[in-house]
C-alpha cells in the first residue's frame, strides 16, 4: 500500500470515527437527558458523590464536554454549587477514559465489521421509523457505534500502512518529548475531540507507529489540548461557565505537568501494575491504562486543592454579571442538551420576568422618566437574547415534550413583554390633587393593591412552603372604583375630557400590565432570580 493510499485511508477512518462519536454522543444525551439531569441534581452532596457522578455519567454518555456542560447549565440554574461541579468536571476527565478501553479492549482486538456493519444497519432503521422518539435516539446511538468501529478499522490499515513509510517522534529528549506532547494537543484543537486524538494514538501505538513512552507524551497532549478547547468555548460565556472552564483547565495543566515530570517511572510502574492486573500487552492497553492513572493522579493532586480554587473562582468573572442586560443564564454551551437549554432559559424567563416586575413598581412609585427608560432598554437587550437563544437552539431536533414546553416558556416570555410594554405606556402616573378626595382615595387603594400583587409575583413561596397563588381578583375590585371615581369627577367638572382619557388610558395599561405578570408567574415553575 502506498503513502496516498494509507492518508486516504487514515483520512476516512479519522472522519468516520468522529462522526460515530458524534452520532454517539448526540443519541445518549437524547436518551440520557432527563436522567442525567436527575443524577447531577441528586448525586452530588458530597465530593465523592461529585466525582463519582462525574465519572459515571461521562461513562454513560462518552463526552466529558457534555458532563462539563451540564454541570455549567445546573449552576447557571442555581440547582448545583460551583464546588460540586467543579468535582463532577475533575470526575468527566477521568470518565473519559473510558473511550480508550473500548478503543483497547473491543476496537482493536476483533474484526469490526462484524460488529460495526449490523449495528449501523439496525441503528438507521431505528433511526427513521423513531425519529422525535426515544427509539429514534437509541437507534442514533447505535448507528454511531457501528460507524465509530468502522473508523477504528480504517485507522488500523492505515497505520499498518504508514509504518514503513513515515516515522513519528520516537526519542526521550527534551526536544522530542515537546514535539509528541505538540502533537497530541494541535490533533486534539483542531478536530475538537480528545478522544479522536487518543484513538489515532492508540491505534498508532499499536500499529509500531510510536513506542509506549512517546504515545504516553501525545495522550499528555490531547489532554492539555482538551484544556485549550474549554478554555475557548468559556470566552464570552456566561461567568459560572467561565469559572467551571478555568477549574477544567487548572485540572488538565496540573496533571498534564505532574504526568509529563514523572513519564519514564510511570511507564515501567505501569508496565508492572498491567501484568499484576492481567490484562493484555499491547501497547493499546498499556496506553488506556496510563490515560486513566494519570487522570486519577490529577484527582489526588487536586484533592487538598479544590476549596481554595473554588474560592479564588468565585471572586472571578463578575463584571458580566453586574451587567443587568446580559443573561445570566444562558449559555450556548448547554445548546447540546436540550433539557438543559430548557432548563437555562426558564431561569432566565424567571429573571427577565423579575425586570417587567421591577419596571411596573417604578411607574406606579413615580420613578422618573429617566430610570424607566434605563430599565426599559435593559428588558428590550434581554428580551433580543433570548430570543436569540431560542433561534439557536435547534428546534426541529427537539422532542415533543420538549417542544411542548419550550412553546410555553416562548409565551410566559411574551406575556411578561407585554407586561413590561403597557407598564412603560402608563408612565408618568400622576396622583389627583389633594382636593379629589374620591379618586385620590380610590388612586390610593389602586396603586397599593398593584404594589401587594407585585410583591405577591416576586416571593415564591409562602411561609408553608407552598406555592404562592395570584389572584387577579383585588387588581380589579381595585380597578373598578378608580375608573368610575375618574369618570364622576369629570362628569362633574373637576377634570377636563383630555385629563381623563389620559388618566384612564394610563389605569387601564397598568391594570393589564399586571394582568400579564399574574398570567405569566402562574404558569412559571421556577423560582424567580433575584
């Protein structure tokens, strides 16, 4: 085979290999959603718990990003501490390599198509006949297990291929050793997958391609390769995403340095603990078992650690957040997983609802012209980013019952709009003169009222713990006596006609403006941010 031949061949394995992860990954997150928000919600008290649950769930759907983002979208939400998460992070490295066992122990080892082929076939048929069903999603999954065994084929004859043709840094210098690690972290930035990376090394390794100890310094690579990609996905992200971004890359560059340090004496204490161990001697198997101790070793390293980081990370990335016009929960990270995106942008809904409320209380309270416009500008900015969201989220992939609800929020979303709009449309509320004891009365009772179901819209829960209901009920026996108290005094001459259609308009608009506060919150199921 010639050296055209075997880069074609290692080009189509390379991308039939990522296109089963991706499928892969895509299928599980489907199918894994509502039970991997279940288990980070749940399994992560303590750091065990974290760490534990971090490994697992990385297991279960093969993607440490897609743990990673998870773990970002429940903080965003308030449903999980930055100190578990950063736990949950630090166990979706070690998870990860999990992919190198598989890449070891089945990738390598039988004769692929035998598996990959009836897998891909039974995964389409899956596929289409359930498509926006859990079926559908299985049958993804599948189909991508089938196409990631074939790319692992691929690479094989590749290789095999390449031996004799080309040679790769093979040496334990200083310079070579830097020239392997560059190859493990350009392969993992550029294809934007760690475990890409370490199945091309792997299936290197044990073609003859490279020795163990110079495979040993590209999986190093690929994992600080795999720090410089969540770095760029936590820029412009929101300051919990950043923050869970620099806790992954300070894992990664420690464990990375300290792996890289301690090379020559982890490859033969390893080379010790495989035969203790019985598993095989290839160099596959030698490498997967270094990706997962140096991983565990980043884990004891970060142990007396992670308190201090997490607090030094909380003092970081604050700007953002004292910017009311940017969202504070939405994330693009959380994108891949809808529930999650769900998720984020009910939380944001909850805020951006806390705004129009805010808005309504300064017209009612008399705030100035130039306040209520500095607060609308912030509810419109906000009111475009989530909209913007929304469009991103690919919608035609998202399942019925997520449809369903994102319809939901998309109204809740509309009606706190709305509320914000007629709000700004009754300002400048002017109170009746002294003289009007009637409507100045009757102005009274209105406004309070107003102010009470606000009050009543921002606390979410009652002193029992149960959910607070909003009766529109008081807004109108507020409102019918002010109309009618307005209407009597122009009857009788005390205001003029311009004064009190103006004056009614301005009711009327504040009236609806709570309205549709009250409709939203009884259909929000969030607590409110602050």
């Amino acid at each position: 085979m010639n050296i055209w031949s075997s880069l074609g061949l290692l080009a189509g394995g390379l991308g039939l290999f990522l296109l089963g992860m991706s499928m892969m990954t895509d299928g599980l997150k489907l199918v894994a959603g509502p039970a991997l928000h279940n288990i980070l919600t749940k399994a992560t008290r303590t750091r065990w718990h974290a760490l534990g649950t971090g490994v697992l769930v990385t297991a279960m759907v093969q993607s440490s990003t897609a743990v990673g983002v998870a773990a970002i979208g429940f903080v965003n939400a308030g449903l999980l501490g930055l100190a578990p998460a950063v736990w949950v992070v630090f166990g979706a490295n070690v998870g990860t390599s999990m992919t190198g066992w598989i890449v070891a122990l089945v990738g390598l080892k039988f004769k692929v198509e035998a598996l990959a082929l009836p897998l891909v076939g039974l995964g389409a048929v899956m596929h289409l006949t359930g498509q926006h069903q859990r079926r559908g999603a299985i049958g993804t999954t599948l189909a991508g297990f089938g196409l990631l065994f074939m790319g692992i084929g691929l690479l094989q004859q590749a290789f095999m291929g390449l031996a004799d043709q080309i040679s790769l840094p093979q040496g334990t210098d200083a310079l070579s050793v830097l020239a392997q690690l560059g190859i493990g972290l350009l392969m993992t930035v550029l294809m934007q997958s760690s475990s890409a990376a370490l199945t091309i090394t792997l299936t290197a390794a044990q073609s003859g391609l490279i020795g163990p100890q110079g495979a040993a310094a590209v999986v190093i690579g690929a994992n600080i390769g795999s720090a410089v990609t969540t770095a760029l996905a936590g820029i412009g992200a929101t300051p919990n995403a950043r923050r869970t971004a620099a806790a992954h890359v300070a894992f990664n560059l420690l464990t990375g340095t300290v792996a890289l340090l301690l090379l020559p004496w982890l490859i033969s204490a390893l080379g010790s603990a495989r035969e203790a161990l019985n598993l095989p001697p290839d160099p596959a198997t030698k490498l997967a078992l270094f990706h997962t101790t140096f991983n565990l070793l980043g884990v004891l390293l970060m142990w007396p650690l992670a308190d201090r980081l997490t607090r030094w990370l909380l003092q970081r990335f604050r700007a953002r957040e004292e910017d009311e016009a940017q969202p504070r929960f939405l994330d693009d990270n959380v994108l891949a997983v809808p529930t999650l995106a769900l998720d984020a942008l009910e939380q944001e809904v909850a805020r951006f609802g806390q705004l129009c409320s805010r808005q309504a209380r300064s017209v009612l309270q008399g705030g100035s012209a130039a306040e209520q416009g500095s607060s609308q500008a912030v509810i419109d900015q906000l009111d475009a980013a989530v909209g913007a969201f929304v469009e991103r989220m690919g919608r035609s992939s998202l399942s019925l019952s997520a449809a369903e609800r994102l319809a939901e929020l998309l109204r809740i979303q509309r009606y706190y709009a709305a509320c914000a709009e007629l709000a700004r449309a009754a300002a400048p509320l002017v109170a009746p003169d002294g003289g009007d004891t009637q409507w100045a009365s009757a102005h009274r009772l209105f406004v309070s009222t107003a102010l009470y179901v606000l009050a009543e819209h921002d606390r979410t829960r009652s002193e029992s713990g149960a959910p607070v209901s909003l009766d529109p009920l008081p807004m109108e026996a507020a409102y019918q006596p002010l109309k009618a108290a307005v209407l009597s005094a122009a009857a009788e001459g005390r205001l003029t006609m311009e004064t009190m259609a103006a004056s009614l308009e301005r009711y009327s608009a504040l009236r609806r403006a709570l309205q549709q506060a009250i409709k939203a919150r009884t259909r929000l199921h969030v607590t409110p941010a602050p």
